[in-house]
C-alpha cells in the first residue's frame, strides 16, 4: 500500500499530476492550511475517478512550519500503525528540507521518499531540464568514484534476488554506482518511474545492499 502526504501549500494542483498512476488502496493525506484550501472542480474529478482514499488535516495558524510539524509528526505515526513490508510513503513537496525526514527513515528501514507529483518527479519539472545535464555529470563524477569494487555486484548475485525478467544491465549500474541505500533507491526510482516497480525491486534487493555494506 501506497501512502501519499501532500504538503499542499507547497505544491497546490501540480503536486496532483500523475494521479492517474495510483490504484484504490492508495491513500492521498492532504495537509493544507487556511491560505491553501481551495480545491479546483477539475482537481476533485480527477481525485473522485481513481477512487483512492482521500484524508484532509488543515494545519494550525500562528506557528511558523506548522503544516510541516504536523505532516512529520502524521507520517511517523502512519509509520509506525503500519504492519505492511510492502508500504511506501511519499511526501509530496518541493521543500527539500524533507530530504532530513526521509534519510531519518532511511536509517531506519523504512521506505520513505520526496516526490513534487504522482509521477515520482523529485524537482520540479520545470527546472529539472535544466538542472539534469549538470546534475548528471556531477553525480557519476562524484558517486560512482567512491564505490569501491567490494561494494559493486555482479550480474549473477543480482540474480540471485531478481528474475531474468526483472534483471536489467541499468539495474546493475545504478547498484554499482551508487555508494548509499537512499541514492540506489533514487535512482531505480527514476529509472521505472513506477513507485511500485522500483519499490519491489530495492526491496528485493536489501539483502544484497546489506552483504555490499551499501549504508
């Protein structure tokens, strides 16, 4: 199960995008504030036709980050409720200062990330093309020197995990050239651009990341 906490006073309707991706025990928690409630009747058709479970918590006024304390303290607490190996949680905002929470979480086993939509975008779109080519070339430079040979896989222990179907050489260079569990987990991110085809698979995979001492 899928569980979805929209910081919409961040994202508004562009956080929606994509929603046609989510099934019907996917959960959406909207956490607005008195400044962002308004819902347009384009967004509630769209939410109404994917039949997913929808929940709305207005943040209190006259505390700075409110909805951001309120939306923490939520997620944790849907954390710890569930008993579910297959949950994923997503936040849904262009703060980066949510990337603390989900490497919180990160460290400690559970599946946690930061999306700006439904899609699984982890910035916004409209600057993602322009930032990609530069962000591109400073991460392989960066993180694939860093992995050592002891921390790389070959393909036969990622079969091992995963199906001749499942398997993709991609799959093995984004293990092999990601140093920590967070940026793996990014990466088949971005490459499936499916929550529930890269979640299954780093799962698949921890056993593995924990004999490649990937932390």
């Amino acid at each position: 199960m899928n569980y979805y906490f929209i910081d919409y006073e961040n994202v508004h309707a562009d956080g929606f995008i994509g929603i046609e991706k989510l099934g019907e025990n996917d959960i959406i928690c909207v956490m607005y504030t008195e400044q962002s409630k308004a819902f347009s009747l384009e967004l509630v058709e769209k939410i109404a036709r994917q039949k997913v479970k929808l929940e709305s918590y207005k943040a209190g006024t006259g505390a700075k980050n409110s909805l951001d304390f309120q939306l923490a303290s939520y997620l944790g607490y849907m954390i710890a409720k569930s008993s579910g190996a297959d949950d994923c949680f997503y936040i849904v905002s262009r703060d980066t200062g949510f990337n603390h929470l989900v490497d919180f979480w990160a460290e400690r086993g559970a599946e946690v990330k930061r999306i700006v939509n439904f899609l699984g975008d982890e910035k916004d779109p409209k600057t993602a093309a322009a930032e990609e080519p530069k962000a591109k070339e400073k991460t392989q430079t960066k993180s694939k020197s860093k992995v050592s040979d002891s921390n790389k896989a070959t393909k036969e222990e990622l079969l091992q995990y995963l199906t001749e179907d499942e398997h993709t050489d991609k799959i093995l260079e984004i293990f092999n050239s990601y140093k920590t569990r967070v940026a793996i987990n990014n990466g088949l991110s971005k490459e499936f651009r499916d929550s529930q085809k890269s979640s299954a698979i780093y799962k698949k995979l921890k056993t593995l990341l924990k004999e490649k001492q990937k932390t």
